[in-house]
C-alpha cells in the first residue's frame, strides 16, 4: 500500500482480486520489513501464532531491516485483510508488501 493511498480503498481492491483470483480456503503469503527488533519480529510472528503458519525471516545485507515471509492457509480474504490490518495496528513502523 502507497503511503498516499487510503486504507479502506487499498483493502477494498484487495478483498475484489482475492475473490477474484483465488479459491478459498487457500494459502496466502504475507511479507513484512520491519526494522532488526526482536520485539517487532516477535510480534508479528505473535499475530500469526496457532494458524500453521510457516516463518522465515531474513535480515538485510546492512542488517538494519528485517524482511518477514508468512505463508498460512486462510479461509477467506476478509481473514487475510484482518490480519494485514492487526499487524499494522500493532507493530509500530512496518511495512507491508
């Protein structure tokens, strides 16, 4: 999401092409950059918790920032676009792909 773009009209489109182009229940990929911070990291991973969710998490070449890849089977895109929404609620600075 573009920082200009607003939120609701981001989600919006987003839940449309996930009717779109996917069958549910079906596996969705999120990924994260979040500035080195064990807090940060553990809180994500935190949202994610109890779903089988599959982590990895890669740090930068400079090791400043913190890319986070979360593979988990949904039921639905308004359950995919509720998590997207917890994270960025929750986890101060980061930044969703």
């Amino acid at each position: 999401m573009s920082e200009t773009q607003n939120p609701n009209e981001f989600y919006d489109k987003l839940k449309t092409q996930l009717y779109d182009t996917t069958v549910w229940p079906a596996e969705y990929l999120y990924k994260f950059i979040v500035k080195s911070d064990p807090k940060k990291i553990a809180e994500i991973e935190g949202i994610f918790n109890n779903l089988g969710a599959v982590i990895k998490t890669q740090p930068s070449k400079n090791g400043k920032y913190t890319s986070i890849s979360i593979s988990v089977k949904l039921k639905d895109p308004e359950t995919v676009i509720e998590k997207y929404k917890e994270v960025t609620e929750n986890v101060e600075g980061v930044i969703s792909l």
